[in-house]
C-alpha cells in the first residue's frame, strides 16, 4: 500500500521549460513534507521541504505548492536544466497510531533536454 | 570530512553469510536511519536511533539488526543474508528526529 503517490513516474522537459511532479498522501497524520534529489550512485540530497501551516514554499528555481484540503503536495523546477536531471523523491513524515511514520513516494525520474 | 560516510561502498556475498555495513556522520547530529533502496529505485525506512534509542523500527525482517556504539555511527547487521537482501543500503543523519536528512552514499549489496 502506497501511502505517497506520486506522478508521473519519468518526465522529460525541454531546457528552460518548467518540471511539474506531483504527490498526494492519505495520512492526516503527515504534517511535514520534503522533497529529495538524487543523481545516479548516489544518496538522496534535501531540495526543498514543506510544512502544512504554509500553501508555498519557494527556493531558487524550485518552488513546492502544498493543498492541504485536497492533500496533495507538488514540485516545480522552473527554467529547467540539464543539469537538474535526476530522480526527485517526495516524501511524508508523521505520527500515526503505529508512532512515527516516515514515508517516500516512488520517484519521478526527470531527464532535461538540451 | 565527508558528512555521512558507509563503509564498504560495494558488498557481494553468498546466501547465508553475515555481514555488517558501518555508518559514521561527523555533523553532531543526534539522529541516525537506514534505508533500503530497492532495483525499482523505492526508498523505504528500515531503522532510526535518536540517542541511541530506537524510535522507528519498521517491519522488517529480525535478520537486520541496527548497532550504535555511540552516537556518531550506526552500524547495520545482517544475518543469513537471502537475494532478495540485494539492493542499495543508506545510511542517514538529522540534528533531531524529523529534522532535514544527510544521506550518505550508499552501499551496493549483492547477494549471490
């Protein structure tokens, strides 16, 4: 059971477009929300992370955008770049009636075209 | 003066062996996990020590034991290794629970 969905699986952008990833959880419970970046043979890096008290969380070119209603959370790169290619994880933390939970969504593998 | 560091970076056994990966973070932190990253790239916790106390201990299987001789390092024991132990291990760090997480860089285990 996938407690963090996340789509699409892969996207491709072209250099200078804007990369949309897009979660959603189930768990009220969750009440903290990153966002993980990770290149190849490597371990995931922290980007950008969210708490619900907030409806937008910008860094740079990365902004998150979080619905709590909805409880739906989304990731977006803009002016994309080759270099942002990677796997970009999001992920949910909480406490639950089994204690804390932390949990990440499956991947979006992003390539960026030059 | 890498942040979170795992020794060996590649491990191959056979089935059956034991084998341990070691994890060291030099940032102070108070919070240690390991991951599992599996051929579908699925990242998913296994373990956490704040202080050294277990606080997370997800549902997996008792052949995986977590070993912290002080606060910096977290050491991952695995008994009678199985193939479906193959995968890519993580360890990671945070000043406090649930704080922002430093990965390491990970540890290939295959398993013959």
């Amino acid at each position: 059971q996938q407690q963090v969905k996340q789509s699409p699986q892969s996207l491709i952008v072209q250099k200078g477009g804007i990369s949309i990833i897009n979660c959603a959880y189930e768990n009220t419970a969750f009440d903290y929300f990153p966002w993980y970046q990770q290149f190849p043979g490597k371990g995931p890096a922290l980007l950008i992370a969210i708490r619900p008290d907030v409806s937008e969380k910008k860094e740079g070119r990365f902004t998150i955008s979080f619905n709590k209603s909805a409880k739906q959370f989304s990731l977006h790169i803009m002016d994309s770049q080759p270099g942002d290619s990677a796997t970009y994880f999001c992920a949910a933390w909480g406490d639950d009636n089994y204690g804390q939970n932390f949990v990440f969504g499956p991947g979006t593998r992003l390539s960026v075209l030059p | 003066d890498t942040a979170v560091s795992q020794t060996p970076k590649y491990l191959v056994t056979q089935m059956g062996n034991d084998k341990s990966i070691k994890c060291e973070q030099n940032l102070g932190h108070d919070t240690m996990y390991w991951y599992k990253q599996d051929s579908k790239k699925f990242l998913k916790i296994m373990f956490s020590y704040n202080n050294k106390e277990l606080i997370i201990n997800e549902t997996v299987p008792n052949r995986f034991s977590p070993k912290s001789p002080d606060k910096a390092h977290l050491n991952l024991h695995i008994n009678s290794l199985e193939l479906g132990d193959s995968a890519v291990y993580f360890c990671a760090s945070s000043p406090r629970n649930r704080d922002p997480q430093y990965f390491g860089p990970g540890t290939r285990l295959t398993v013959l």
